[in-house]
C-alpha cells in the first residue's frame, strides 16, 4: 500500500459560492491489530463578507433547502420547530435531519470523517455530502427562522463523522425522533 500523507487539495465547492474555500486533507494510519482507518478532513474557510450556512446531506441527493427544513420528521419539520417558542431546545444535532452550522465571516470549520474501507475512502464519497447557502440564497421564512436564534446552531469548529455509522444512502430517518 503506497502511503498517502497529507495530501492537500483545494477545492472549490460548485455550490454557488466562489469565495468558499475548501481545503481536503487525505490520510491513514494502521492499528497494531491490522485494521487501517483512512480519514478525511475538510477544513472550510468563510471568506464571503458574510456568514454561511451548512448542512449534510447525507443521501447525497442535495435536497433543497425546502425539503430539508419543511420535510417532516415524525411530527415536525424543522422549520416549525425553530419557529415553535415552545420548543425549549431548538438544537438536535441529527445528521442528515437537523444539524446545521452558521460560520461566521472569515471563520474555518473543520470536518474530520473516518473511513473503514480503503474504496470508500479514495472515492471521496463524503464530498457532495456538504451544503452551503449564503444568507440571501435563503428563502425568507427560513432566513427569518434562523436569524431568530442561535440556539439551533452546532456551536463548536470541529466535528468528528464516521462514514460508516451514517450508512450513506440508506439512512433510515424515518425512526429517527426529534421531540
């Protein structure tokens, strides 16, 4: 297996955002037991002169934004629970269901996704799996809604996915509770 270390890409996401920048570092290392976990880790810089809203798409369909906030899940959408003032929590976190991140103008934020298999891995099956929107790309009833607060936002500048435990394309929402 030739080594591949620290690998860097720059990538410009066709999202609509020209000023994103997106930097892919490629990696792997070896357990003493023989398993390998590849990693990948993208590392997002907000250079608009505004924030940015992200979400995952793990289906990796790129749902619009109505049909991410609007779709219901159990018995709510997202969109009405961030509207909902009896909501005491309007933070979930759930992949794929309610997870969004605001990042602010010239903030980074970093993803690190672990893979188990090596195919999975050098195909770059996370890569469409990222959704950015620039605030005025929003539409207003959703804008609105996550302007409201900050409390629906996933606060820290870093997180840590395994590919493998979001069973990519065949995520079962539907059992999936947000109350």
């Amino acid at each position: 297996m030739q080594r591949i270390s620290n690998l860097l890409i720059v990538l410009l996401f066709t999202t609509g955002l020209k000023a994103q920048e997106v930097n892919k570092v490629k990696d792997y290392y070896h357990y003493p037991n023989g398993d390998t976990v590849f990693i990948t880790t993208y590392i997002i810089k907000n250079t608009p002169k505004s924030e940015l809203f992200m979400w995952f798409d793990i289906d990796g369909k790129q749902r619009s934004q109505v049909e991410y906030f609007l779709t219901k899940k159990e018995d709510y959408s997202l969109l009405s629970i961030l509207n909902d003032d009896e909501f005491d929590n309007k933070r979930f976190d759930i992949i794929n269901l309610s997870f969004i991140k605001k990042i602010n103008k010239n903030n980074c934020f970093t993803i690190s996704v672990s893979y188990s298999r090596k195919e999975d891995w050098e195909r770059n099956l996370f890569d469409d799996k990222i959704v950015f929107v620039k605030p005025n790309e929003l539409r207003p009833a959703i804008r609105s809604a996550l302007t409201r607060t900050d409390e629906c936002y996933y606060k820290s500048d870093y997180i840590s996915l395994s590919f493998d435990s979001l069973k990519v394309g065949n995520m079962k929402n539907e059992n999936q509770s947000l109350k």
